[in-house]
C-alpha cells in the first residue's frame, strides 16, 4: 500500500534588508551590507533541498524589505523554488511591499516573476502618524502605490493599518480606514502597535518619554475597525484580518491552521517534518553556515504532539472559522473537550466560547481578550 501524500505546505522568505530603520520595529532586520544578496540568495536557495519534492501551497516574501529586491532576483528565487519543490498551479506567491518602492514597471516586473498578491505596508494615511512612526511614505505616496498596484491587473492587494498609536484619535483612526476602504483592497489587515523593549520606541515608553494609550482605547479602536468593517464586503475571518470572499491569504491561514512551513533566510522561522526551529539571525552568519552544508538553525525544537496540540487550539481560535473538533480527534486522537481544561464548557455557557457545528469558535465580542480565553483553555 503506497504511503498517504503528505499535506502541501507554505514557504516563508526572509529579505532582511531596510532602506531605514523605523523605531517600533523588532523584526530581523538590517539596513547595510546590501552587497551580499547574491550569497544570501544562494543561502536561501541551499536551504530548499531540505525539502524539495513537497507540494507548495503558497510562498510568501517577507521582511524586511522585500520591495527592495531587484525583479531579477526575485524571479531567481522563485525559479529555484519551482525547480526544486512541486509548487501548485494556483500557489499564492506574496511580495510584502513598501508603499516608497513602488511604480508600476517595477509591480509588473514583478507580476511578471510569478508574484500574484501584493501586500503594501500603508499603516496610516495621517502624515504626522507615518511621520512618528519613521516610515518613508506619506499618505499621498500610499494612495499612489495602491493604484500602481492596481493598474498593473493585480486585483489580489493587501494593505495593512496601525491603530493603538500614541495620540491617535478617533478621528484620525476614522480617516486611515476610509481611505483604505475607498482604495478596494481585496484583504485588509489591522494591527495595533505593540513595542518590545529592545526598540528605540520601546525604550522611550520605559523612560517614560513616550506614553501607549491605555488599554480601553485601544480596545475602543478596535470596536471601531470591526464595526467600520462590518459594512463593507470585507469579512473578518481571523482577529486582524478581513477579506473579500476568497481572498484570505492562503499563506497565513497555514500558520492558523497549524500547518507545516519551511523558513528560509535569516532569523525566518518553520515548522516542519517534526521540527520547529529559528534560523540564525544575522545575515552572515546565515550565508556562513548555509555554506557548510548547515541549516543554520540559531534555535531548533521538535515540534511535538504536545505542542502542536496547544498550537492547534491557540492558532485556531483566531480564525473566525475556529478548530474542527474532527479534526483535532483525526490530528491527536482526543477530543478537544478531552484536550482543554474544564472551563471549556463554563466559557461555552457564558457565550465566549460557540460550538458552530463542530467547530469551537471564539465569539466576535471576546476577539479583543482573546488571549486571555485561550489561556484559560490551555492546560
Ligand atoms: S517595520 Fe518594516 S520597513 Fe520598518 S524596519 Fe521593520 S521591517 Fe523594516
């Protein structure tokens, strides 16, 4: 009897490099040494044999600043992705895009490379807010770029906001959404701004120079995104996400889904084949150890039954669809009410929690205490 095929997977890209640093960012990340992405691109490239043959489902490319990326290069690694992996007819190919990178030769010489959905990083279309966030754009170069996008023939356009931002007011928040609203996209992501310690912005909330509105407003703004929302043909179908019907990035729902991806490039994570690992995170360091034949795994874990249970449940009820129960049973051989603690059925009681056939659901009312549901779950 042949063996059962294994599910198709998601290839994540790391370009690390930024023409500038924005202050709130943690990503991995770097704005020098732009003269190694040819040996970066043969690191990455190395890196696919681990699992060539697998079917691919969607590749996306991320930062950083993937826009920074010649078209040339790109479709070299896109090139090499297809000869060394089985990727699928309709495989959705994703280009994280700064709104200061893009004309429309260089989308169409994109397009042209195998890319199908742009995801422009907007954040705000307030000056003073781009401005405090260290971005290159202005509003008016944000609108451009989207209808770049768009004359080029891509109708798959993501455009990202901020909200939560120190000062923000409603008002202001209120004109971010229309604008974006009003530029059609097919998917829209909102994300309040969150800081780490080891940011510049970070680091002036610590000295107290610099001051996050308090947790009611944030919420407050959330409230406004889903009810703003609510009236135009985008659904929400994950907490920071909504999109036309049939446009959700199929990338992202692998990640909430629990599925397995494979992470290339420096500081990229993946799940995969019973491993889940970081990459290391600086680019020569990466570029050396791909090099010598190694995976350059900074951080490497087996992805076990355990925690690819806590995942299953954690990941999944950000989704509006929620986790199957079937499944689940199908996945780990229990139930998830055999899996999550005994407060399951007291939050299904009091209405957080819904079963919608037999899928466990999070209620659209709680999406904003999210965290603090699923932890009670957790056991
Ligand atoms: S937010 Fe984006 S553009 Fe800004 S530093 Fe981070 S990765 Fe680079």
């Amino acid at each position: 009897m042949s063996a059962p095929a294994r599910p198709s997977i998601a290839i994540y890209i790391h370009w690390p490099w930024c023409a500038a640093i924005c202050p709130y960012c943690d990503f991995d990340k770097q704005a020098t040494d732009f003269r190694l992405a040819d040996a970066y691109i043969g690191a990455l490239i190395a890196h696919l044999h681990a699992e060539s043959s697998r079917a691919v489902h969607s590749i996306y490319l991320g930062g950083g600043t993937p826009s920074l990326l010649r078209p040339d290069r790109l479709r070299h690694i896109i090139e090499a992705c297809r000869a060394q992996m089985d990727v699928l007819p309709d495989c959705e190919v994703t280009l994280e895009a700064n709104p200061s990178d893009i004309v429309p030769h260089k989308v169409e010489a994109y397009l042209q490379a195998g890319v199908n959905r742009i995801s422009l990083g907007v954040q705000s279309l307030v000056d003073e807010e781009l401005r405090f966030l260290g971005r290159r754009h202005d509003a008016a170069k944000a609108v451009r770029a989207a209808l770049a996008v768009r004359e080029t023939g891509c109708e798959n356009l993501s455009l990202d906001l901020m909200y939560g931002l120190p000062g923000q007011s409603e008002a202001d928040l209120q004109r971010s959404l229309d604008g974006l609203i009003d530029l059609d996209p097919a998917h829209l992501s909102c994300y309040a701004l969150t800081l780490e310690d080891d940011t510049p912005m970070g680091d002036d909330v610590a000295a107290g120079v610099l001051k996050l509105p308090e947790d009611e407003v944030v919420a407050a703004s959330y409230e406004l995104i889903q009810s703003r929302l609510a009236r135009t043909s985008l659904d929400q179908y994950e907490l920071s996400n909504w999109a036309r019907a049939g446009r959700q990035a199929i990338h992202n729902l692998t990640y909430w889904r629990n599925g397995e991806w494979l992470g290339l490039g420096a500081g990229a994570a993946g799940s995969i084949a019973g491993l889940s690992y970081k990459r290391h995170p600086l680019v020569t360091g990466y570029i050396a150890s791909a090099a010598r034949g190694d995976p350059a795994y900074g951080w490497e874990e087996p992805w076990t039954r355990e925690s690819q249970m806590r995942d299953t449940v954690m990941l999944g009820l950000r989704l509006a669809e929620g986790v199957s129960d079937r499944d689940f049973r199908d996945r780990f051989g229990c139930t998830l009410t055999d899996y999550c603690t005994d407060r399951l059925d007291d939050l299904v009681a009091a209405g957080v929690l819904i079963w919608k056939g037999d899928r466990l659901a999070l209620a659209p009312s709680r999406y904003f205490v999210s965290n603090a549901v699923i932890a009670d779950l957790l056991p």
